[in-house]
C-alpha cells in the first residue's frame, strides 16, 4: 500500500504528514491533525458541514484528497479568529444573533458565510439564503444566520 | 441581575460553537484508536445462510471482524426503552442469523484507520436466505391492530356525526420521516482497568450508562458517558443505539479504543425514526359553526420486531369544546428498523390531519377558521373534565391573527394574488403539546471568587439548557451572568433528566431551582440570617454585604448542595428509578390537564403556472407557560416551525415497497429545508408563568414549534389553490391540476 | 475506499501518459469522483490528479466559437459577467446547481461526468445495470419519481443530474478530448451514452482519454436564452424537470428556438419537437405550453414520474416566456 507525505499548509502552518492516499482532507485535519473543529455529516458533498477555505475560496473538505490539498493554503474554522483571540467579525455576529442551536453545522455555516460576504454575495437577505443554502442546518436556525451575514456584510 | 430568568441571555455555549472549540462526540482524542465500519443486510427479511469475512480478515490493517458467529459473549439482559429499557430496539444485531429488516447490522470490521476498515467492510460476502417481506403500512397483507387501552368515548360520537348538519370526513397520510442531525451518530468506547468511557451523542447519558451498565454486567458507577454537546437528536438520540453496545464490545475484545462514525445511508435503518401514519377524521357541527362531534382514528406504523405507537388521539380529542368525542388508535406492524421518538412524535403527524379537518370544516361552514376555533374553545377539558393548568389559546390565536395580518385575508380560494402573480395562501392551525415532568436532581456550588457552578447530567442538544440552568441558579443567587457556570452531558454529574418531551427545563430546571434555594438558606445560616438581595445579604436591621463575604467565611470557601426535585404524581421509587437512568415522568393528566398551546400562521406563495409552493412567512405565537430565557426560546419554536414547513412540503422516507427498504437513504436525496426555503419567521410568547405545573413555571418549548405548522400550510396551500391535499409532503405533483 | 495509487502530474502529456495506465482514473474537483469512491461506485487503481495542471482553466467568450477549459471551476463561469449578458442559460444552469462550495471544487469539464442520482446505483446493494451489468434495474418497479422519460429501456431508467450538460446541449457544443496518442472532437450530442442504449457506459470516453476543452458555437440566440429548473426545494437539489430554451425574435415571432431538458433524461435532451412548434410562432403561454406539449410527447414514463409530462410542459412554457423576454 502506497504511503504518501503530503505537507498540507492549515492555517498558516505546515504540517507534513504520511498518510494513506485515501484519506480526504476532512479525515486528514481531524484524525491527523487533532483539528475536530470542522465537522463531518454526510461525507458526500450534501450538508456543507465539513466547508473549509482553499486558497481562499470555500470547499468542501469531505470531497478533496488531502493529497491534492498539498501546497494549497486551509483555513479551518479554528484559524479563523485574529492572532491575539479576538473572534472573527463572523464568529461574534453568529453569537450576537443566536445564529446557531446545537452548533455542529456552526464551523461550517461560518466557514461559508465569510466567504459568501467576501464575494460579493451578501447584498440582499435573498441573496445571502440562497448562495448559504449548501450549509444544512438541522436545527433550522436559518433566520438568524441571514440576520448574523447581513450585519457583517454591512459593516464590511 | 443580568443573567436571571426572562432575561434574554446570550447562549452561554456560544463562543465554543463558533470557534470549533465544542467538542461533540467523534471529536475526543482516544490515544490509539482503531476504526470500525459496518455492513448492512441487502435484503428486510430472511437469514443469513452464509457469510464470508476472510478476505476482509486478510485486508490491509483488519484487526477484527465481528458477525452474529463470532459475537458469543453473554450479554446482559436489556430491553427497548418503550418497555421499560434504554435500548433503541429490543432486537441486538449479530445475536443472531436472522435479519428483520433491511440495512440492518450484519457485520462490524475494526482496522487501524478509518481507510481500511470502511475498505475491508465492503470485502464481506453475504449469502441469505430472503423471505418476502412489508416494509410499508399500505402493503395489502398488513393487518391494523387495534389498541383498545387508548379509545376514548365521549357522548356519542356516531350519532352526533349521523344528524347534524354539517360533517367532515377524510383521511389523512404522513410518510416515514427521519431525524437526520447534522452530527452523524459515533461512538467511542474505551476501557481503563474495567471502567468503560463511551463517547456517544446522547441525550440521556443517565438512561446510557445505566443500559450499558446492565449490558457490561459492571456497577452503574463505571460506566462514564461523556457528551457535552450533541449535535441535533430531535429524539434520534434519546436510546442506546445498538452499535453503541457492539463498539463497546469491540473495543473490550481488542483491549484498545474503538471509534465507529456510522456513515449517513446508515443512518436511516441504525437507528429509529418517524413512523407513517394515517388519520381518519370526522368532524360535526351545527351550521353556526358549534361542534358536535369529534371522532379521530389513528393508524400508525409499527415494527415486527417491538410494537411502538405514539398516540396522538388522546391530544387531539381535547383540543375543542365537544359534547362527543371517539378516538381510536391501531398500529401496523412492518419489516422495518423499530420506530421512535422524532420531534414531536405522535403530535406533528396527527396534527396535521386533525387541523386540516377543521379547516375542511370552516370552509364547510362558511367561517373564518380563527372564528371556528375560537368559538369551540373548550372551558375545560372535554374528556376528563379536568380544569386547564393553565390555557391561552384564544389569546394565541388573537395576537397571531394580529401579527399576521389574518384580517386581510379574502376567503376564496386563489382569491388573494401578489404582484408577481404567485397565489397567496393564508393557513392556520392550533398547536398543542402534553407537559410533562420527571424527577432531577443537581448540584451548585457557590464559591467565594463569585463563581457558581450548576451542575447536573441535562443535555443541551441547541435547546438552550446550558443557558437557561445558568439564569435559573442566577435568579435565586443573585450572581452575574458572567460568574455563572453550567456543567452538562455527563453522568458523572448528579443525575439530569432525558432531553426528550419538552420535560428539561421543567424538569431540570426545577431542580436547579430548589438546589439554588438550598444554597441561598445554608449561605444565609452561615450569614446568620436576613435576607439574599441581588447577590447581597441584607441583615435584618438593613445592613448590606456581598454574598461573596460571606462565602469567604466558610471553612471550604464555597457552599454546596445537591438538591432533587420530582413532581408531586410521581413516587419515590420512581424518583430513585429516574436518577439512576430509568424513565419516570409525570403525565399532563394530573389534578390539572397541563399542556403548551400555539396558535399558527403561514403564508404561502404559489407559482400560476409551475405550482410551486414557497413558504413566504410564517407567525407562531405560543403559551408555553413562563419562558426563562426568550432568546433561545424564540430560536427553539422558529426552528420547530421550520421543521414543520420542512414536514409539509418536503420531508418523506421513501419506502420501496417491492424490496421493503428505504430509497432515498442520503441528504440529496431526503430533502428537509434550506435556508432559501425559509422565508420570514415570527415568534411570540405569551407572558404567563404556569406555577400548576411546576415551581419555576415552566410548560415545554422544544415540540410543540413543528405541531401547527404543516396543518398551517397545507390549509394556506388549500387557501392558494383550491386543492386539498390530505398527504405530506405536499409536492408540485399534487397540484398540477 | 479501495486501495489505489495517487498521481500527481505535473504536466497534461504526463496525465494522459498516466490515464492510459490500466485500472487508472482521472480526478479533477473531486466533487464527483471522491464521492464515487467513497461509496465504491468507483475504485481505481490509479488516480491520475488533473486538478492543478495548468493552462486548462481558461474561459473565452471572444471568438466565434465560445472556449471553457475542461478545468474552470462552475463557480467561475457562473459569475463571468460577460456569460451571465450573453449567454444567461449556462450561467443559470451553473448558478442553480450544486452549492457554492461544490461550484469552487467541480470542473466544467469533469461537471459533464456526473453520475446519475439514482437510489438503486447508488446503494450498493440492489440490482443494477449501471453498476453490475445484467442484474437489472430495481427502478423500474422500485421509486421512480426522480427517474427518466426519455432515453431509457427496460435495462435502465435512471436520469441524468447535470444542468450545465443540459444546458449546453440548447447550443451547438462540442467536447474536446486529448489522449496521449491523439485528440478528437465529439458533438456533445454525441459524447453522452444515453443509460437506455448502454446503462454501463456514461460517455464516449476511452481508457486514457481526457477532456480539455468544451466548445460552444457564438449564437445571437445566447442572449435570448434562460435555465428554468424545478426542483422539491427551493436550492441545494437536483432538477425534477428542467428546460433550456434559447431563442431569437423577429418582434413576437420567434425567428429561431433552441430547447433542452434536464432532470428528465438518461443524458442532455435536445427538443427538435419543442423547437419546432416555437419556430414560427407568436410567443404566448399558450404556444408555450404547446411547446412543452410537443416535447414530451414521446416521453415514457414509469410508476411515479408521469407528473414530469405535466409539468415539464409547464417548464417549456416558462422558460419560452422568460427567453423570449430576453431576446
């Protein structure tokens, strides 16, 4: 069986692993690397609760190969606040609006929402429901995740 | 005092939410970890005549596979938690050949990653021996079994529906439905020197350690379930889930931490979910809208394997002033994975057909369906002639009504177009779900920094509990928010009560609060009297000093009681019964009928052409008895709401009848909302502290959201149309006419 | 997942040279391929990764004849301006499938590669053509409400998900392939093999082939063009019944229709019938709706899925309408 080392760059740092070809990068950031806040719900691309950032766009990490991840840059949820802990603008808008219940979708529904804000998305509470609509949400605290995005995409 | 009760604190679980820090069960480090993955039965019934697990033994990493000839071990007796246990299902997969329903465990493989052992599973070769086999309640060789212990008689129903002038009479059909959390279900098990240490999503750690307790044949003691966060139950997670009991196993087989995360298909057939029902209602009034009689029969699907119903008959048959009531319940035995508790288990299907019929009848009589409803308001309750502990549904329905803009609507059917052109439908339905309670107990530490912690093995599954255990301790002690502290999720806690039936905070709650009582008078003994005035003690010839003085003084620095609280119908035995990990609860049916209301509105907009349904808006205002906290209440009954707009219009478990399985076994395939399905969502409470039902007040939260809500659309669907559809989902199919 | 060997190339004459390996597959996005997989629907031996290689990205609209690099992201020809003024169907057909997340990953090219949603293909465990040729199809008396009308047989009645093949097939597309030894052009007519014909074939694609670019012949009747998809929610879901109509006016009359349907097919369904009505006529509903009539006509439709014929016609409809707005 073929062991690859796959140097995977998360959260502005390197981590060079051996890993099964197999493993996705989902399984790579929490079975390797101990980062369990991205979360798994489906492992086929249909809940968004796995969503991180590559190179700056939102993915799904249960559908990339950690191998084809190496020499991109991962954000997870866990790089997502400043350096000195402060939380992201995204995080504190989803706490200020109770945008979340039993928070397993939560990483992920924040992963998405800063992207959707950075990309233009944002504009309308229409528009924020559709391009968040890959980020299933049991729990259905739709509402108040649009409320949470539209706050931060105004201020930005 | 900002963290007492009816304030609208911040959900104290938050900040770990956002920032990935909250761990839930697949999240634990366990330090050499094996993995497992199952297989499932392709076929709902027959045996297993041979089944060949070599290759996968040979693959790369196995460490071990386990089927129904290598699973010997003795086993403690444990049951279905419907009779009395904690097990999902009375049937344990691998005890034996036989298979009863499709996707059902047949083999477990453990190997060093998770890579292998998902590969290796699919290496086992089944030979079966299949016998035919229902999956379907509607399949024509399943018989009704009628359940004689849940009929009501009232009057004369029949007779009353023979004469009078008005009548109603239709059936109703809801499809199996499925919880699917977010958080696929997982277990780790370990075991140090005889203990076993499980991480399992759970929302009743207390129900989980006793079962596996009695499984393991060890003291109760050691087995510590640790589940600080779950991840969406909705009643998925309520019972020991059989590969819980088989990873334990493995994992005490290997001496060596096993980890099982099931896969999503798996989901639909290892665990429980909503079964089918199908609702006849007939409905009697006189032609000024007063209701002569009501009759509401009730099938619902069962399993071969456990007999499971949820009635919801006994609900409906007091929802409105009538001098005849029959109601009748009857399940259906299927080959199907055993049914349970999903949101709201027996009330969202029921409801749905109950409601449309009284919309179905105001539209008989010509009447406003607020009017109609409002007009049968029942004084007290029609079967037992109980008095309410407390019920304000004609307010629900009037400030509802308000909020919504009901008066606006125009009567006739597709009579009301937008702008655009869609077909605006209005609906509206009554909500109502039983509270119940059961004893709890907790304990609260009071130290001299300031900080109290509340603990107890409760469980937050989004609910608010964390929060809400917080502002009930803080509401006595006086503490500031920010010094409060909740522990919960884990049974080495004082015993919490299950997460399931709206009963946590009632429950729970209670229980905080005389504990947080105790430690306010041991705080003032050693204080040497007075009285506790936000967080001070004031002596009875008005001198003022913080509490935290006072704490100071103790020798430990701290106060702490462990307090127990049980509702007055239930006895002690079944006090000691319920802390240890069994089921007590009260029922609504005391010395007072106890029950949250809710009075529903939504608006839908269907397209002329297409016939798509879009739920445009939605109202739901609530008496739910006092409301600690408002903000993680509002969110609770908004994302029951949703759940009910999901139920109208989208959610249904296939069933293929031919190979009794299920079809549509993943998330592109079982649909529930998105966020662009949802559209406006308005959430009222009544102000009302209900002390009939319990010291803090408190009548339920967590169900009673979804109950209205599909009877709301499909009679605003009714409203947009002119078609009445008497099934959910209701699909563009049903209304291409 | 089975066992297989990852490579990485780092140029396309490496890749092809890699494809044409036994037992090789080719990943791009992933978003289709890791999912087949992961459920043993597929298991190479070999994974040939594509998905960086560059110069295969490139979107031009300039020229006569439109170019997608096989390996753009959906979500980049999805917000290209100059796509969503001229051609507002492809745009559409991308903006409304998948999720944003999954638009970033899936390639335009592996996008035409999609395998069908059917239940019975994707358990693992029932009879099927697609997966286990000659063990026959659990559709046809299992649920098929999301299954096909056209292009299925008794083998095989399952249906093709994409949008943006359905899409492309209103216009005069073509798939440009590469493998080592040669490169060739199929009509995107041609490249689907409809699951009826071959329910274990998808494509014209052989061992060691990949596709690097898809053509699109400049039309006018690209502005007067929409994507109309109906689905059981309102985003994140598969098409029940889809239609791509593109169409050029002469003032209410419809000078020259192109239409395709989706969600209703075992690959992407030109409507020469539905055309043909339109061509000629004065645009109303009506003719719309006679439009929608003419193209499922020859639908077959199974157990559950006959509502398709309804509504689909009702989709012809609105699509015309929205189009003809356009043109």
């Amino acid at each position: 069986m073929q062991t690859l080392d796959v140097t995977l760059d998360v959260n502005g740092r390197t981590h060079s692993l051996q890993l099964d070809p197999r493993t996705t990068l989902l399984d790579a950031l929490r079975e390797h690397l101990g980062l369990t806040g991205t979360k798994v719900g489906c492992n086929h691309g249909t809940c968004g609760s796995c969503t991180v950032h590559v190179d700056g766009r939102r993915q799904l990490a249960c559908l990339v190969l950690a191998a084809s991840a190496a020499g991109r840059a991962v954000r997870t949820i866990e790089g997502l606040a400043a350096a000195d802990g402060t939380p992201h603008p995204m995080q504190a808008a989803f706490v200020a609006h109770d945008a979340l219940q039993c928070g397993y979708c939560t990483p992920g529904q924040i992963m998405s929402a800063v992207s959707c804000v950075e990309e233009g998305h944002a504009r309308t509470d229409d528009e924020i429901r559709e391009y968040m609509s890959g980020n299933l949400c049991r729990c259905a605290a739709y509402p108040n995740i649009v409320a949470a995005i539209a706050d931060v995409a105004r201020a930005a | 005092m900002d963290g007492g009760i009816g304030l609208p604190v911040t959900r104290r679980d938050a900040p770990g939410k956002v920032s990935g820090d909250a761990q839930y069960a697949a999240d634990f480090p366990h330090a050499g970890c094996a993995y497992a993955a199952l297989t499932t039965s392709s076929i709902a019934r027959g045996r297993i005549v041979r089944i060949d697990t070599a290759q996968a033994e040979r693959a790369a990493g196995v460490q071990m596979v386990l089927t129904h000839r290598s699973l010997n071990e003795g086993l403690g007796e444990e049951t279905f938690a419907m009779k009395g246990g904690h097990m999902q299902s009375s049937f344990l997969p691998l005890t034996s050949d036989e298979v009863h329903y499709a996707g059902q465990i047949v083999s477990l493989v453990i190997a060093d990653t998770q890579e292998q052992a998902e590969a290796a599973s699919r290496l086992i070769a089944i030979d079966y021996d299949a016998q035919p086999a229902s999956a379907s309640m509607d399949d024509g060789d399943r018989v009704e079994k009628p359940l004689e212990s849940k009929s009501i008689d009232v009057g004369n129903a029949n007779a009353a529906l023979a004469i009078s002038p008005v009548t109603i009479d239709a059936t109703y059909v809801t499809p199996a439905q499925h919880h699917n959390p977010i958080e696929l279900y997982a277990t780790s098990a370990e075991w140090r020197e005889g203990r076993l240490l499980v991480h399992v999503p759970s929302q009743w750690v207390m129900g989980t350690r006793m079962g596996l307790a009695t499984i393991f044949g060890i003291p109760a003691e050691d087995v510590h379930v640790e589940c600080p966060y779950v991840g969406g139950g909705f009643g998925g997670k309520a019972t020991i889930l059989p590969h819980t009991v088989l990873i334990a196993m493995a994992a005490r087989r290997l001496g060596r931490a096993v980890k099982l995360v099931v896969p999503r298909e798996a989901m639909f057939t290892v665990g429980s979910f909503r079964p089918a029902t199908r609702s006849r209602v007939r409905l009697a009034a006189e032609r000024d809208g007063t209701i002569t009689a009501v009759s509401h029969e009730q099938a619902g699907q069962s399993a071969t394997i456990d007999h499971v119903s949820f009635a919801v008959t006994e609900v409906t048959a007091r929802m409105y002033a009538s001098p005849n009531i029959r109601v009748r319940e009857s399940t259906v035995a299927t080959d199907v994975n055993t049914p349970g508790f999903q949101r709201a288990p027996a009330e969202a299907p029921g409801f749905f057909g109950f409601e449309c019929a009284v919309d179905e009848l105001a539209v008989a009589l010509g009447m406003d369906p607020v009017a109609l409803r409002t007009k049968n308001e029942p004084a007290r309750d029609p079967v037992g002639n109980l008095a309410w502990s407390s019920r304000k549904l004609t307010e629900c329905f009037a400030r509802g009504a308000e909020l919504f803009g009901w008066s606006r609507r125009t009567p006739e059917p597709g009579s009301m177009v937008a702008e655009d052109g869609a077909l605006i439908g209005y609906g509206c339905a009554t909500a109502c779900y039983p509270s119940a309670s059961g004893p709890s107990a907790a304990r609260i530490r009071y130290s001299a920094d300031g900080v109290c912690i509340v603990s107890l093995s409760a469980h937050d599954l989004g609910t608010g509990a964390y929060t809400v255990m917080g502002q009930i301790a803080a509401e006595v002690l006086g503490v500031p928010n920010h010094l409060v502290r909740v522990q919960l999720g884990d049974s080495t806690l004082p015993s919490g009560i299950i997460a399931g039936g709206s009963v946590t905070t009632s429950s729970s709650g209670s229980a905080v609060h005389v504990t947080a009582l105790a430690v306010r008078d041991a705080l003032l003994r050693a204080a040497g009297g007075g009285e506790l005035v936000d967080g001070f003690v004031v002596s009875p010839d008005g001198s003022r000093r913080p509490a935290t003085e006072v704490l100071a003084e103790c020798t430990s620095g701290f106060i702490e009681e462990t307090g127990v609280w049980k509702p007055d119908s239930i006895s002690d035995k079944q006090m000691q019964n319920g802390l240890a990990g069994g089921m007590a609860f009260s029922s609504a049916l005391g010395k007072y009928a106890t029950y949250s209301f809710g009075a529903q509105f939504a608006e839908v907009r269907v397209d002329p052409l297409l016939r798509t349904v879009r739920v445009h808006r939605m109202v739901g205002v609530f008496d739910c008895g006092r409301i600690i906290n408002p903000r993680t209440a509002r969110s609770n009954l908004a994302g029951g709401m949703i759940w009910g707009a999901s139920f109208a219009l989208l959610e249904e478990t296939q069933i293929d009848r031919k190979r009794a399985r299920f079809a549509n076994t993943d998330l592109a395939g079982y649909h529930f909302s998105t966020n662009a399905d949802i559209g406006e969502v308005v959430v009222e409470m009544l102000d009302g502290s209900d002390t009939l039902a319990n010291p803090i007040g408190t009548k339920g939260v967590g169900e009673i959201g979804i109950v209205g809500m599909p009877a709301a659309i499909a009679n605003a669907v009714y409203h947009a149309t002119g078609v009445r559809v008497r099934k959910t989902p209701i699909q563009v199919e049903d209304l291409l006419v | 997942m089975q066992p297989f060997t990852y490579v990485r190339p780092d140029t396309l004459e490496q890749a092809l040279h890699e494809a044409a390996e036994p037992g090789a597959s080719v990943l791009a996005g992933g978003t289709t391929m890791v999912d087949l997989m992961r459920g043993d629907l597929a298991a190479p031996r070999r994974v040939v990764d594509i998905g960086h290689l560059p110069g295969l990205s490139e979107i031009d609209l300039s020229g006569p004849v439109l170019r997608f690099g096989a390996l753009a992201r959906m979500a980049d020809a999805a917000e290209d301006a100059a796509l969503k003024r001229d051609y507002p169907a492809l745009a559409e057909s991308l903006q409304l499938a998948a999720s944003q997340q999954l638009r970033n990953a899936a390639t335009l090219g592996g996008n035409l590669l999609q395998r069908t949603r059917c239940p019975y293909f994707r358990n693992g465990v029932s009879a099927c053509n697609k997966r286990v040729p000659g063990s026959g199809c659990s559709a046809l008396d299992g649920e098929d409400r999301e299954m096909a009308l056209f292009g299925i047989s008794d083998a095989c009645v399952a249906n093709y998900p994409g949008d943006w093949g359905t899409a492309l097939a209103a216009f005069d597309t073509a798939v440009e392939i590469r493998s080592a030894a040669a490169s060739r052009t199929v009509p995107l007519a041609n490249f689907h093999v409809a699951y009826g014909d071959d329910p274990a074939r998808e494509t014209v694609l052989e061992q060691g082939e990949i596709v690097t670019a898809i053509t699109v012949r400049a039309t006018p009747a690209g502005r007067g063009s929409t994507y109309a998809k109906v689905r059981d929610r309102q985003s994140y879901a598969y098409a029940l019944v889809s239609a791509a109509v593109a169409l050029e006016m002469d003032g209410d009359t419809v000078a020259s229709a192109r239409v395709s349907l989706g969600g209703v097919a075992s690959k992407p369904w030109r409507s020469a019938e539905a055309e043909a009505v339109l061509t000629g006529a004065t645009l109303t509903e009506a003719a719309g709706l006679r439009a929608g009539e003419a193209a499922f006509a020859g639908a077959r439709p199974g157990r559950h899925n006959a509502f398709k014929v309804e509504l689909g016609r009702r989709v012809v409809a609105r699509a015309a309408l929205t189009a003809s707005r356009r043109a």
